[in-house]
C-alpha cells in the first residue's frame, strides 16, 4: 500500500505556491531581514551560518553577500536549483542540501541557524519539532546561536480572518483559515487566480505560543532565549507582528 504523502513533500504544491511566496516584494525584503538578523544574533563576517528551510535561498544569498559562509538546507529540490543558479549567477560559494529538517544536522559545526518565515510545526507528530531543535542544538557550536521567526497563537487570536483575499505580482490569493486541535494547528486552503488558471493548495501547521516555544527551546538544551516582536527586536507585547525566538546554546 502506498504510504500518503505529506503535504510539504509535494512538489507541485510548492510550484503552485512559488509565484506567492517568493513574489518580488518578499525577495526585496531579504536584505533588510538580514541585516536585523545579523543584529539580533551577533553575527560576525566569515561565520558559519545555516538557512534552513531556506526555500529559493533569499537570506543565504544576502549572508553570503555579506561574508558568511553559508549552507540552505531545503526538501524542495525545484527551489534549491532556483537558488544555486541565482548563487552561480552573483558568483557566491553557498552549499545548497536536499534534506528534511528532522535529519539534518552537522556536529558542532555552525555558528547562527535561521529559520525564517513560518517554517516551524509542518509535522503531525509534535515528537518531530523536538526532533528539528534537537538536530538545530547539536548542529550549533557551543555559545552559537538559533532564531526562529514565525507567527504565534498571541497574534493569531488578534488579527484571525477566516476568510481573506490579497494580490501580489497579478496572482489573486483567497485566503481560508480554520484553527483546529485545541489552539495548536492552523489548517489553510489558499486558492490561487491568474487570468483563468486556478489552483488550490491545503496544508497546515502547528502553531506556539511564545511560552510554549521557549519551553521547547530549553527542554532540547538550549541555555537562554529571548523572545522579540519581530526582528528588529521590539518587545513581545500585545502590538507583536512576530513571533521571533533567539537561542543561546
């Protein structure tokens, strides 16, 4: 019998998803999220940084750009392509990796993991998200440091649309949201228009409360984290944008 296969494994999915998630808006904003991460974590040039869940590799262009050494990890091989032929193209030297998060991981070999843009709580299994930090904490060099930059339960209970519709670069998004299990999964259906092509995409995530997360964090090691409204460092407070946790190893 053929095992289901899971919603982030399939590939037309994140075909169909491309054109919104990574409109020309969102790769413009990579410079500047950078630049705030370099800040927040303490970055120095020359230090090993790991992007993972790195999609078509915005932030690790930007930090190889910017004298890191970089390693983008991804399961979407179609998005790692776009991303070692844009690396090729600005002559950056950035190790792009097919893997999944649960099994990732390098010793005590890197400085700063980011993990950016809602890509944390993709597993049914909460088991696997211990798993992912699990890897995140073994992989970071001792005094190394994680930031995760997500959306929270805090802030979905104030700005929750069920129903929403956006537009970016001539693709119409209807937006459907239902929060499921108790608070702790958000299920999505986004249905896409351009011209008269239509596509439909469902997936769903766990999602945390800033308490929660950090709780997490520690149970897999971590010494000190620091939650923050959004990357530029504003408090965590009721005017929050994102949820974005910094830990220490």
């Amino acid at each position: 019998m053929k095992k289901k296969q899971n919603w982030y494994e399939d590939k037309n999915l994140w075909k169909n998803l491309e054109a919104t998630l990574f409109n020309p808006r969102i790769i413009a904003s990579a410079d500047e999220q950078v630049k705030q991460v370099i800040t927040l974590c303490g970055m120095r040039k020359g230090a090993r940084v790991l992007d993972l869940c790195c999609g078509t590799g915005r932030h690790s262009l930007e930090l190889a750009s910017k004298g890191f050494k970089v390693v983008g990890v991804d399961l979407t091989e179609q998005y790692l392509n776009k991303a070692r032929k844009q690396a090729r193209a600005e002559g950056l030297d950035i190790q792009f990796v097919r893997d999944d998060m649960r099994r990732f991981c390098q010793l005590d070999y890197f400085d700063a993991i980011i993990n950016m843009y809602t890509a944390f709580g993709y597993f049914e299994n909460p088991a696997d998200d211990r798993r992912v930090l699990s890897n995140i904490y073994y992989s970071l060099r001792k005094g190394g440091t994680l930031i995760i930059e997500t959306m929270s339960k805090e802030i979905l209970a104030r700005i929750f649309q069920p129903k929403l519709w956006s537009e970016e670069n001539g693709v119409i998004c209807l937006h459907e949201h239902k929060i499921s299990r108790d608070w702790s999964w958000v299920d999505n259906k986004w249905i896409l228009l351009k011209g008269r092509k239509r596509q439909e995409v469902r997936f769903g995530h766990r999602i945390y409360s800033a308490t929660e997360l950090t709780s997490l964090l520690k149970d897999c090691g971590f010494s000190s984290v620091k939650v923050y409204g959004d990357l530029t460092g504003t408090n965590y407070d009721q005017k929050a944008q994102r949820l974005v946790a910094v830990a220490k190893k």
